[in-house]
C-alpha cells in the first residue's frame, strides 16, 4: 500500500500549498467562509469556465473570495476536499465512485467516503472526431485509437458506455493512455482517434480552428443501445445539445447529458451549504450568459432526486423551500443515507481480511466482498474500473 499512501500524502500537500493552508479562513456575514475554495477539472475545460463564472457572482454577493484549485485527476479533485484545501469540488463521478469506495477508492486509504451533492446542474458530453478519419457512428471505433484517461474512471466509465452503445468493448479497440487535459493536442496529432470531453470546453474551439472536426450522434430512440448505456454509467441520459465546435448553427447532435455536481462531504456545516446554494440561485440572471452552458445551471433545471449519492441538508433545504422536494425523493435520500452507512460498516469488516492485498488485488477483492454481502452494484466490474 505503500504506493498508495504516498500518492495521496503528495496530493494533499500540494492542495494545501495551493491554498496557501486553508486553516486561516474566516466567516463573512452572508454564511460563507473566507476564501471559500472549489476543486475541480483543468483550466482549458468547460466546467473549469462554468465554475468560474459561478464562483465570481457567489464572491460578489456574499463577500467571501473565491477560489478555485484544478486537477486533471478525480482523486487530486477529491483529495483537496477531504485535506480540506477546498471545501468542496465541482467533481466528475468521483463523488460516486468515492461514497462506494470503488474505482481508485478501493484502498485502505480511502475506502467509501460520506459524500453528498451540493447543486446538481446537467452538462453535455460526447465525443470528438477528426471529419478526415471517417468516424460517423460508434461502431466505426472498432479497431481504432480510444483514450484511456490517465487517474479518472469517471471519465473513463462514459467512454466505456459509449462504446457499449455501439456493441462495442475496450477489446475491440486500440486504448492509449493520455491525461484528460492532453486529449485535444492528442486528437490533433492522431495519437488518439477520438476525444471526450464536456463539449463546450475552450480548447475544444482552439481545436476547431485547426482541425475539421465532427461529433459522433447517437440515437436516443435505440432502446438497446440506451439501456447499454444505462447498464454501464446509470447517471447518463442521451439527450440533444447545439452550439458545440464543429457544429452549424441550429444543429443538434445527441450525446450524454449527466450532472457535473458540486458535491463535498456530509460534514459540511448545514447553514453554509444552504448559504451557498441560496447565491447560486439568486445569481443565476448575472451568470446565466456567461459560457454556453451555463443556461443548464437555471435553478428550475436542476437535479432534484438524488440519484447515488444522497443530497447535502443545505440543498435538502432549499429545495424543500421551492417545493421540488417530493415523498419519492426523500425515500430515495433515505435509502441512499442507509445505504452509505451499510458501506462504512462493510469496509471495516472488509479492512480486517486485507492486510495482505496488494494495491491490485484490493480493488477485485472489494468487489468480491459487496456481492457476497448483498451491496453489489449492476456496474461493480473491476476489469473496467480505473
């Protein structure tokens, strides 16, 4: 474990760095701590640019600077939440696979952690081609050159359910390792025959002033290639967006549709959360032109049934406040609360039999242990996991 304990003492470190140490933070009037920090992905992405645009409306109405600390990896996002270097992450599936202990989680440094979404808005993904290569549907990637994104399943759990979409599986293609935020230079030199990414990102319209490029349309009326889909990634719909490079002007293309939260951990004080949420809100008519897809965080839009992960108490506030919190959402809050707790409890039982497991072993053996004990998961793979 010795790999894995050194990784995540690194990680945190830097995230304390880059926050020059969060200890010294102070409350403003409005509920929010100063700074109040955010992790999330890389600069040249499009959530880095909707975050951003969040994040200076918030700081302007509540007085408290906003920051931001980007990481190309989903345990760098999440380790600077739990070192408390950020108070919580605008994340990609890291907040599931973290609240199961899965994926890169499953070690005995982290295990399930209590995680909980904030604000959960929809975003676009879906994957970019090269026109020249030819690739007009899913099936054409057979044989060709797909990422594997370096330290993120989340990401690549979508492409395996793209694949899936396309009758497809990693066997059946060339996976070249590549960072997430090293895919558009990648695309351009043919060192991968595709990208995916959210599709609003900056660098994907720097890529389409050099590069002819076209994304891959899906039929949302396939109900088998759907419910392929859905089996692999259940947060996933497949759902229209436009506006995207390479794209006409009033052309739709269909792709995934998920949420990006902001999530953070249960221990969130419940007034600040509530705080946060409450300007997120009020903002949004500030904000809401800000970037393409910023009309996705209207307040009317977002998600209001936890779906993996249980809500934060703040959100569970506020929601209840605009009378969108239903009797079907808070059986399903409650089962996901249990279901957290039945984690926790199954971990530690699971600790006391893996003092000899390997990092490579830890992962399969978890894996073992929730379908023995009756918390398996339809998408608990380990070959397909990070």
């Amino acid at each position: 474990m010795r790999r894995t304990k050194a990784l995540l003492a690194g990680l945190t470190a830097a995230a304390l760095l880059l926050t020059g140490c969060q200890a010294q933070t102070e409350m403003t009037e409005s509920g929010l701590r100063d700074p109040f920090v955010f992790s999330t992905y890389g600069t040249g992405t499009a959530t880095y640019a909707d975050l951003s645009a969040v994040a200076n409306q918030v700081s302007n109405d509540t007085g408290s600077r906003v920051r931001i600390i980007a990481s190309d990896t989903a345990i760098g996002r999440l380790a600077s939440v739990r070192a408390g270097a950020a108070t919580m992450g605008r994340l990609g599936d890291e907040y599931i696979f973290g609240f199961e202990g899965v994926n890169e989680f499953a070690n005995e440094d982290w295990g399930p952690q209590d995680t909980r979404v904030v604000w959960a808005p929809h975003s676009a993904h879906s994957l970019l081609t090269r026109k020249a290569d030819g690739i007009e549907e899913v099936a054409d990637l057979e044989g060709r050159k797909v990422p594997y994104i370096t330290a993120n399943p989340s990401v690549n759990q979508k492409i395996d359910a793209y694949l899936a979409y396309g009758g497809l599986t990693r066997d059946d293609v060339q996976s070249v390792s590549v960072a997430y935020g090293e895919q558009t230079e990648a695309l351009k030199q043919g060192k991968i025959d595709m990208l995916y990414q959210q599709v609003y990102g900056a660098a994907l319209y720097e890529l389409e002033s050099q590069v002819d490029v076209s994304w891959i349309d899906l039929d949302p009326n396939d109900e088998e290639a759907v419910a392929r889909v859905t089996e692999k990634a259940p947060s996933v719909n497949v759902l229209p967006f436009e506006d995207a490079p390479g794209m006409e002007e009033g052309e739709e293309v269909n792709g995934f549709v998920y949420t990006l939260p902001l999530a953070g951990y249960s221990d969130m004080p419940e007034d600040e959360v509530y705080a946060l949420v409450s300007s997120i809100a009020k903002t949004f008519p500030k904000y809401e032109n800000a970037t393409i897809n910023m009309p996705r965080w209207n307040p009317e839009l977002v998600e209001d049934m936890p779906r993996e992960v249980p809500y934060h108490p703040g959100l569970v506030r506020w929601l209840e406040e605009q009378g969108r919190w239903t009797p079907e959402a808070q059986a399903q809050q409650e089962e996901l609360l249990e279901r957290g707790e039945r984690l926790d409890e199954e971990w530690a039982a699971f600790m006391e039999t893996a003092e000899d497991y390997s990092d490579e072993e830890m992962l399969p053996a978890w894996i073992e242990w929730r379908e023995e004990h009756g918390i398996a998961k339809a998408t608990d793979d380990p070959e397909a996991m990070g």
